[in-house]
C-alpha cells in the first residue's frame, strides 16, 4: 500500500506540471513541503526525483482522508501560485481533483483562499519574472 504522503506528493507533482513546465520557484516549494512531512531517507529521494518529470503515475486517491484531501487541495494551490500565477491548467487539476474528491466548487474556492491566506504565514513568496 502507497503511503498517503507520497500519495499527497504525487498530486502535488501533478499540478506542478499541469502547465507542462516545473518552474524553480515550484520545485524550491516542493522541497520545502518534503521537508515540512519529515519525509527521510529513500522516501525524500522519491519524493523529490517524483516531482523531476512530469507526473505518470496512477493516482490511488482512495487512501487520502478527509484532511489529507483539503491538504492537496490547499498545499496544490499555494504550489500553482509559487511563480506568481495560477495558469488555467494548474487550476483545471485542481478543479478536478475536488471534483474526484467530492468536494464542491465553493468549498475548493474556500480552501484556495485558505492557502494563499497561509502563504504569508509560511513566507511563500511567489516567483520573479525571471523563473518563468
């Protein structure tokens, strides 16, 4: 069975790359989320050659709970606003995501507000011109 970090991660990657480009900004965040599971050893090394390329891996989104899926949604938005701008793709995953989760339009939208809203807590600041 997957472990639900990973799990978290792989969706992570997704919206990452859903504009088909990983930009610095988005891999540094990446790095930090990583760092912020306590992820360690062979699962860091997994996790970060994980978000390397763009996501293929079959999503086991059944072993996420509740909070993990907020989590995704929340954490996949601040990682789609890392460069300063949320592209229609990163958003259409993300939208898709909620819909596979059950969730609705408003509550997605509420828990999006809630991350941007925690950027400033957690020092995110999104990209500079020069990374994209």
């Amino acid at each position: 069975m997957a472990d639900r970090r990973i799990m978290m991660l792989a969706c992570l990657s997704e919206v990452a790359w859903a504009d088909g480009v990983l930009k610095p900004t988005e891999a540094a965040f990446f790095v930090e989320v990583v760092d912020g599971l306590g992820l360690t050893g062979s699962m860091a090394i997994g996790a970060l050659r994980q978000v390397l390329l763009p996501a293929s891996a079959e999503l086991d989104l059944a072993i996420l709970d509740g909070d993990d899926r907020r989590w995704v949604l929340g954490f996949g938005y601040l990682i789609a606003a890392a460069d300063g701008d949320v592209s229609r793709d990163e958003l259409d995953v993300l939208e898709t995501f909620a819909r596979r989760f059950g969730v609705s339009s408003a509550e997605a939208q509420t828990i999006f507000e809630e991350g941007m809203a925690m950027r400033d807590r957690l020092q995110i600041v999104p990209g500079h011109a020069d990374d994209q």
